[in-house]
C-alpha cells in the first residue's frame, strides 16, 4: 500500500503496535494489581488505611484516576487492535471517514489513528460543541 507516493512499512507499523500493545497490557496489570491490593489489604495490615480525613479524598481520588486510566488505555489497547487487523486486511493507514491515505507522519505519531488529520479535527469540533 502507497500512502502520498511512499509505500507504508506495514511490518514496521506492525511491530510498533505490538510493542505498544505489550506495554499497555503491562502497565492495565500493575494498574490492576495496586487496585486489588489497595482494596485487598489485610486486617492486621495497616499500610495504606488513611489515618486522616485528607488522606481519604486523596485515596478516592487516586482511585479514580486509575480507572481513568485504565478505561483509556483499554481504549488505546482496542485502537491497537483495530489497527492490527487493518493490516492484516491490507486496510491500514485509510481514513475512515474520506477514504483518503493517513499521511506516515500522523501514523508514525499515533499508529492507531483511524482517521486523517482533517477528518480527526472535524470529530473534535463537533464534539466540542455539542
């Protein structure tokens, strides 16, 4: 496949997507893992039981900025997926929207992408405001 007169390294993008892949799948782990032993801790153990009302809100706090995160990186981890099997089906770096190729700067910066720069800035406009 040729994107603007060069022809799109597939196997590169692929092995770009996998190594992100990976370390998504690496950091949902150690996200998941603190959770459960946050929420684990052992009645004898008292590491982690906040000792001051402060401290509550920012263990809440913190809580829910990791399920924030993992939210969006399972979101990422998907965009991946989808990328992958783009590939596979000798689909990767079109837009989805203008049908138009996803110029190698944009993919080199997010190899997930699904949609060119101009269709990407027409989904945040509309977004925004509305």
């Amino acid at each position: 496949m040729k994107l603007r007169g060069k022809p799109v390294q597939t196997k590169e993008f692929k092995d770009i997507l996998l190594k992100q892949k990976i370390r998504i799948l690496k950091s949902l782990g150690q996200l998941e893992e603190t959770t459960e032993n946050n929420l684990r801790g052992n009645a004898s153990d008292t590491v982690g039981v906040p000792t001051h009302i402060a401290e509550l809100g920012s263990d809440a706090t913190e809580k829910d900025l990791e399920i924030d995160l993992t939210s969006s990186e399972s979101n990422i981890l998907q965009l991946i997926e989808d990328a992958m099997k783009k590939i596979d089906q000798k689909k990767y770096g079109v837009c989805e929207i203008c049908h138009q190729p996803i110029p190698i700067k944009r993919l080199k910066a997010i190899p997930y992408a699904k949609y060119c720069i101009k269709c990407q800035n027409n989904i945040e406009k509309k977004e925004n405001s509305g």
